[in-house]
C-alpha cells in the first residue's frame, strides 16, 4: 500500500497540473477544476491500492477526470437557466484568468459538439491516440479522422466568429470567489 | 502514391502518422502545404486549450510538505506504523486542500439561511433606512399593491420604535420619482402620492382604528423571509463564498424547489440569495415562481442599509408636489382599494358640481 501511495503522489506531481489544466477548459468555476483534480487523484489511489492496471496510468487519469469534468458540467447543466437581468446583478465566479486565455478557450470550446471539445482537450495535453481512444471511448483508429473533423470546426468556428459577446458577457468578472465552496 | 487525405495529414501533424505517409508529404508540396497548415492549425488549438494556470498553490504546498516528511527518518517512523495510516496520511496530506478550503466556511447553506432568517425578523430599535433595486415580474399586487412590472430604485425609512410608522419612495432608475407612500399611525394619517400621465395626485387618509394591517416593507420582508425560509428547507443547496466590496459573501442558490403549479397558492421555482457573512443580512436576494397560478420573478439588490440612522423631522412625510390633486377620505387597512374608492368619489363629486 506505501507503493501505491507513493505512486499516486509522483503521478500527481508529474500530472496535476496538466489535470488541472484540461479541467480548466472543460469546466467554468474554478472549484469544479480542483473538484475534478481531487476527485481523480482520490480514484487513482483507491484503484492502486486495489491492484489495478497500471500499463496506461496517464490514460487512465485522463479517462477519470474527463468523466469528472462532464459529470459537474451535467450537474450544472441540469440548472434553470436564470433570467438574464438577475445573471447581471449577481454574475457567476469564474476561473482565474488574467490574459484571458480560459475564457477564450472555453468560449471557442462552447461552439463545439461534446466530443469535439473532449478529443482537442485531450490532445492539446499531449495524449497519444491510444489514450486519448480510451478517454474519450472511441476506437484508437477513429481518433485521427475525429480529431480532424473536430478541429475543421473548431477553425470554422473561430474564423466566423472570434467570441460573440455574449460569451464575453457571460464570462464578465464579477466578485471574485475566495476559494471556498461546500454542498450543504 | 495518391495524395494525403485529412485523417492521414491529422495523425502525421500530431506525431501518430506512418514513415510512408511522412515520405509523401515531404515530396508532394501540395500535401507538404496542408500538413504545415494543419501542423499550425493543431499547434493554435492546443496552445489555447492548454491555458498557462497552475494548481492553487496550498495543493502543491501540500504534496511538498509530503515529501519532506518522508525526508526526515525520526517523521518517517511515525509515518509508517502501518500501510493505512500511510495511505491515510497520503490522503490528508495530498488532498487535504478542499478540507482546508472549507474549515473556515464550516457553516452549512441551511444554517446560514436560518441565520439569515433570524436576521431578517430580528426585533430592531430606532430607525431603519434602506435604499435598493426592485425588478418585478408579474409580482401579484397581494404582494407589491403599488407596483407594475419594471425596475425600480426604492428608498424606506422604518421606525422601528413607533410600530407602523414607515416611509417608501420607488424611483425609476434613472432616478425619476414614481410613488411615495407614508404612514403615521400616531397621527392616524397614510399619505400616498404619485403621477399618471403627467397628473401628480396625493391621498390624503385617516387610518382605521383597530389594530394595523402589515405595512409594504413588513409584507415584502415577510415574503423574504419566507422565501428564504424555503429554501433552508431545501436540500438541494449550492453554497459558495465570494469576495464582495466589503468581505466575504455567501452565494446560495436552490433550483427548482417545486414542480410549477404543484402548489396552488404559492410556489418558489428557483431561488437564489446573497448573504453578508459579517451579519448575515441579504445583499441580494431573487425569486422565480407563481403566486395564486400566476407566474412572477423578484429581485432585490441592496444599495445602503443603516441601522439607527438619523433622519430629518420630515423625512416620514411625503412632499407636496407642484400642482398635485389632493384627495381625503377614510382609510381603510389595503392602500389600492382607498385610492380607487376615493378617485371614483371624487370623480362623482365633481360630476355633481358641474
């Protein structure tokens, strides 16, 4: 169990952040990218301390916080759209951001089917074919014509439209959130 | 060999494509064209998703703090009596961030409202001035008698030591007054002014005797108080904390607290509130649902609230206005009725002296 528990340490500081970081673009609150971090490293060392596969670990965090990552968007999705003129008295928190890269990431991302957004995230962490097959659930022989598919899309969307302001508007800074957050 | 197709030019762009492959783009300049495109083209797409943001820092502090503790042999003893409390501490240790994240929050959304609640129906002393935003959405006039759907800018002043005895004037926001309603149960007078249609008018009124109905902030707090108590009754809160202008705020949120229509006479379809955590007093506060079937929205934003203000003598008296008709009667315990009742009156009165 110490071999497991070392393990997942030295796979979370070889790969938190760039968990982290494809949480980022996935998820819009801050607390849901470090939920998914958590969330994943918590399943990694249950799943060492049970002796499971260890042949494609990056893989499999991948795999684990993807699933995360759609899970807490599910959720949040699951919710009333507010009307517009209470979303302006009282705006949402957001990811840190400060060149704006988060928000112009995931306001092109919005403009994609689902796993157009999951095949590009995985990839721009640098996942082989074969792990990004096994996150994303796909044949690893479909991941290449996906991919360029869903990266056609992603250039169609960005040359027609650069991010609407609406996007920009619903990713406006409002108060910033102080890092906590609980589920009564 | 024939050209590249797009799956093929994908795989050699990201590294995953065959030597032949990779041999045909390099002698075929259309194909070596495309693959530099698509090359740059994968090249922008990961670059922005993959944004320059680390782990918070306490997460990374964590993990170092793990490794040094392994490093010192006296603390590595302590550590390793048995393969759970490695593991146990592992746990503590890596993730133990949300946990921090949250012990100085430790308060759940439920107890908070029920602060909050409390807060609201406190017993105050002295006088009480509110200045806030009112949006209303099809609010039924049981709730708000003196207001149609828009938004407003509302300034109350409450005397808290006189029961009753209150002042309220909605604005448009920009600022242009809209009403002004005053009662003085002392002097057994309720004030009302407004314009219509570039007509100011004031009803002048003496209160009944018996005991007083609710006042407008009395009925629009009780039904703040009681929405928030819905939501305490929830348990399906979303809590978060935010940092406002003056500190830390309480963000709660409760979708869909009942099937539309389930409740006849009152149902709350979604509700959210913001709450100072100093003293626990709603900063905003907004309500979707339906009053008697009918569908309405509320939102309320607070602008000044002070406890114990000073006031001016005539702060509780609504001015006159320039050229303004003025209308006295008896009143009764609902405004809206004595302002028709007394127009249609009037009205008569002045057809009779014709």
């Amino acid at each position: 169990m110490q071999g497991s528990t070392e393990a997942a340490r030295d796979l979370f500081q070889a790969h938190g952040t760039a968990i982290y970081r494809f949480a980022a673009v996935l998820v819009r609150h801050r607390e849901d990218a470090e939920d998914v971090v958590q969330e994943t490293f918590m399943k990694l060392l249950r799943h060492l301390e049970a002796g499971g596969d260890t042949t494609n670990l990056r893989g499999w965090l991948f795999t684990v916080a993807a699933h995360a990552a759609r899970d807490r968007q599910r959720r949040r999705s699951r919710w009333i759209p507010w009307a517009p003129v209470h979303d302006a008295a009282v705006p949402p928190p957001v990811l840190d951001d400060e060149d704006g890269r988060i928000r112009s990431a995931r306001a092109a991302l919005r403009r994609l089917p689902d796993r157009d957004r999951l095949l590009l995230a995985l990839r721009a962490q640098g996942l082989s074919y074969r792990e990004i097959a096994s996150a994303a659930a796909i044949q690893p022989a479909s991941v290449g014509r996906l991919l360029a598919r869903a990266a056609d899309r992603w250039a169609a969307a960005a040359s027609r439209n650069p991010a609407s302001e609406q996007e920009r508007k619903s990713d406006a800074t409002g108060p910033r959130r102080s890092g906590a957050r609980e589920r009564a | 060999m024939n050209c590249l197709n797009d799956e093929r030019l994908q795989a050699l762009a990201d590294g995953e494509g065959r030597d032949d492959d990779r041999a045909h783009a390099a002698s075929c300049a259309a194909c070596g064209a495309r693959l530099r495109a698509r090359t740059a083209l994968m090249t922008s797409i990961e670059t922005s998703l993959n944004p320059p943001v680390d782990l918070p820092a306490s997460f990374r502090l964590k993990a170092d703090g793990a490794t040094r503790l392994r490093a010192l042999p006296d603390t590595r003893r302590r550590w390793i009596y048995t393969a759970a409390a490695v593991a146990a501490s592992l746990v503590a240790v890596l993730f133990v961030l949300p946990i921090v994240r949250t012990s100085d929050t430790t308060v759940s959304a439920s107890e908070i409202l029920a602060k909050s609640v409390t807060q609201l129906s406190a017993v105050r002393r002295g006088i009480e001035v509110m200045e806030y935003e009112l949006v209303l959405g099809g609010v039924p006039k049981e709730m708000v008698p003196d207001q149609v759907d828009g938004t407003y800018r509302v300034w109350q002043a409450i005397d808290h030591d006189v029961p009753g005895r209150f002042r309220f004037a909605s604005f448009t926001a920009d600022g242009q007054a809209i009403s002004s309603i005053a009662e003085d149960p002392i002097g057994k007078r309720r004030v009302a002014a407004f314009r219509s249609e570039g007509q100011a008018y004031r009803f002048d009124v003496t209160l009944p005797s018996g005991p007083r109905n609710l006042s407008l902030p009395e009925i629009e707090q009780l039904h703040m108080e009681a929405s928030i108590a819905i939501m305490q009754a929830s348990g399906n809160q979303l809590l978060e904390t935010i940092d406002g202008p003056n500190g830390k705020l309480y963000r709660i949120e409760v979708p869909r607290l009942a099937s539309p229509g389930s409740n006849p006479v009152w149902d709350l379809t979604e509700a959210r509130v913001l709450i100072d955590s100093r003293d626990y007093s709603v900063v905003e506060f907004a309500v979707q649902g339906s009053f008697l079937k009918s569908p309405y929205s509320l939102s309320y934003k607070q602008i000044r609230h002070v406890v114990g203000a000073s006031l001016p003598a005539d702060a509780f008296t609504v001015p006159p206005q320039p050229g303004e008709i003025v209308v006295t009667g008896e009143g009764t315990a609902v405004p809206t009725h004595d302002i028709v009742v007394l127009a249609l009156r009037a009205l008569a009165q002045a057809k009779r002296a014709q």
